[in-house]
C-alpha cells in the first residue's frame, strides 16, 4: 500500500499563468510529502489492517513461516516454546496448579463407609459416622488446607453442603480417658473424644478451647471455636473432651448412662467450657467452595418458656430453670 501511494510522485510542472514565487520555492517539496503520507495513512485506515499484526497473522494463513521475521511470528514460536517448556517442567516437578489442588484434596474426598446400626439402633465406640446439624442440615467435615490463625496443628472445621460421605466428614468416638473398649454402647453422660479418620494424614480430634487475647482472628465474632487439633504425644489435654446429652432438657437426668439411639436429636456438650457445639448459618468460603461456619457457643430461645405454654404445647414441666437449646445446638448421628 505504501508503494502504491509513492509510486506516482513526479514533479508537475505548475500552469503557465501562475507566477512562482522565489521565497516559496523551498515549500514546495516539503508539502507534497506532506500529501503523500497522508494518501498513504488514509489507505491503511481503509483497509482496517491493525499495525501490530501482518494480514496474514489476522487471516490466521499458514503460507509465512516464523523465520521470514515479518510482524510478531518470531515473537509469537518464541512464546509458545516457553509456555510449553515451562508447562513439561512444571507437570514433572508437580508445580502444576492442578496438581497442588489435587494433592490437598485428594485425600480428603476419598470415599468413606459408614458402619451400619445394630439392632438396637444405639451408636458404638468405633463406628464410623456423619454428625449433622439439625439447623442448616449439613455434616461436620474438616478443611485440612486451611490453618487456624497463630496455630499450625489447627484445622477449621465446617458444615458441609452435600450428602457425599467422603474422609473429610467422616468421624469415629473413642472414650476419653479409655476405660471404654470399642465395640461397647455409647451412653449418654460419657466423655468422648470426636475423632477424625487417619486417611487425611494426620492424627487429630474435635476440639476446642475458651477464647482469649491471643486469637486475633475467628471464624465467628465473638464465638468460641472449634477445630481439629493434632492429638499430641502425651497426656490428652482436656480440650477434646465431650459430651452427648439428650435433646429434652427434661430428660437428660433420666438418661443419664443410658445408650445412645442413632437419628435421633442430641446435644454435643465440650467438657472444659459446659458450651454446645453449634453448626450456623453463616457462609465461610474455603477450599472446597462455601461452606457454613461451626462454633461452640448455646444457642437458646429468645422468649422465656413458663410453665402454661409448656402444658399448651404437650410439654411437661421443666424443673431446672434452665432454657431449652435451639436448633443450632441439635445434631444427629448418621450411620449408614
């Protein structure tokens, strides 16, 4: 196109009755320049060819090899040589970002098998299990990848979204102080230990501990939290100790030593602060998406619960003076 617009530059000749003058005559070259670059631009506009790319790069022909150097070819095999080269060595070395996910996640969505209910329908030490909240309907599950704030053995826990029984959620009791074998009955009073499976790579448990001064930064505002936690080598501090209740606030004297009965609503009580584990409805975003936070805080009702309403909704009287929990509070052992 550029030769096309120079190509016909010749010198006219000005008509006869046109006087030139001296003084202008140095003007005269300069404005036909002028001229011919704009002729030139004019037809590069019309042809709507970009400058940082050959017609043909545009056309995507394969007619110019990179070594004729002409737009950005060289630019471009020297580019794509990088990338590949960078890629082989980062899928040898498994740098690779998939490949970072996969092993930070594969062990935790292994598939897991649930133990099954013996006939009397009670929970034993041993069985593998899903706790679920009665509140936001999702099971108590670990995010191995996250850390808890100034705590490198601490993972957070959530309440996931899916039905999926994978490591993650999967949980077994032990007794806490070990006087119970596995394979007994879980009674209702007992200090258990919530322990985590050892497909996930590290040994670990529930556990929890009263909010203090050093933990800058929670899940909750507010809220004591709960985690899984490393189980040390020696003694097993008091922090992993629970408790399983019965829903009723009324029964839970009775009940006292009695089994455990699987899909039934239960409180989860942590031994050191006498708080219940709580799953919410607050989002919390994590490796596996958005998932609801968990805390150890009792969650009551607002009103006062006297005795009348108590009577007028089938309930017998509570004698403790103490509130019944809500929702938030209540959880079910799932077996399979």
């Amino acid at each position: 196109v550029l030769l096309i617009a120079v190509a016909p530059h010749r010198h006219i000749a000005p008509p006869p009755h046109a006087a030139l003058d001296p003084e202008d005559a140095d003007t005269v070259e300069p404005v036909r320049c002028v001229a011919a670059f704009s002729f030139a631009s004019s037809l590069l506009a019309m042809s709507g060819v970009s400058m940082l790319y050959t017609p043909q790069q545009m056309r995507g022909s394969a007619k110019f090899r990179p070594n004729t150097l002409l737009g950005n070819w060289n630019e471009d095999r020297a580019e794509d040589e990088y990338r590949l080269a960078t890629y082989v060595e980062e899928k040898e070395t498994q740098m690779l970002a998939s490949a970072k996910v996969s092993q930070r996640l594969g062990g935790q969505l292994a598939p897991a098998a649930l133990s099954t209910a013996g006939p009397d329908g009670g929970l034993r030490y041993g069985d593998t299990f899903q706790l679920r909240s009665c509140a936001n309907r999702g099971c108590l599950a670990v995010s191995m990848g996250q850390r808890m704030p100034a705590a490198e053995d601490r993972h957070p826990v959530f309440c996931t979204n899916g039905d999926s029984v994978v490591s993650r959620c999967a949980l077994r009791l032990e007794s806490f102080d070990g006087s119970v074998a596995a394979g007994e009955p879980v009674c209702y009073g007992q200090k258990v230990m919530i322990r985590f499976l050892d497909e996930l790579g590290e040994q670990g448990a529930l556990a929890s501990e009263p909010a203090n001064a050093g933990v800058f930064g929670t899940q909750l505002t507010n809220k004591q939290e709960t985690y899984f936690q490393q189980l040390p080598s020696g003694k097993i501090p008091y922090s992993f100790a629970w408790q399983v209740h019965p829903a009723g606030v009324e029964h839970r004297l009775v009940q006292q030593g009695q089994p455990v009965t699987v899909h039934e609503p239960c409180a989860i009580v942590h031994c050191y602060t006498n708080k219940r584990l709580a799953g919410t409805g607050v989002p919390l975003p994590n490796d596996f998406g958005t998932e609801l936070a968990v805390c150890v805080h009792t969650f009551t009702h607002i009103t006062k619960i006297h005795a009348i309403s108590r009577e007028r909704g089938g309930l017998p009287h509570s004698g403790f003076g103490s509130r019944p929990e809500s929702d938030e509070n209540l959880w079910d052992f799932v077996l399979g």
